[in-house]
C-alpha cells in the first residue's frame, strides 16, 4: 500500500466528522504518473485494483493509463 494522488479531492460533508471517523489528506508529497508506473512494475503487480469512489473518473483513468 502506497499513497496515490488525491484527484478527486475529499467530500465537505466529511469535514463535518470527528478526525478518528473521516479522511484527512496526507501531508506527503504525492507521486508522479509516472513514479506510480515505477512502482506498479517493480512490485511485480499483475493485477491493479480501481476501488475508488462515484465521481473519481480522473483518478480512475489515471491509474488504468498507469496499470496499461
């Protein structure tokens, strides 16, 4: 598990949440496109799962470019 890119930004319905039951955005920097290409060939990944939410067209196509 390695941190993404926050493409799709986070809900402002979840700001309304206590910090131990929400999002909170990393403060790390976020990788490139192509430092994620990087990482994706050398775990040896075969399989890449896109688990995002409704509304994160951006990031998913990103990370199939990524997986392709």
């Amino acid at each position: 598990m390695q941190t993404g890119r926050v493409l799709a930004g986070v809900a402002d319905h979840m700001k309304d949440h206590p910090e131990a039951r929400t999002f909170l955005p990393s403060d790390a920097r976020e990788p490139s496109q192509q430092e994620i290409v990087l990482t994706l060939q050398r775990s040896g990944a075969e399989v890449l799962l896109n688990y995002l939410p409704v509304g994160s067209k951006r990031a998913a196509r990103m990370y199939a470019e990524c997986a392709l």
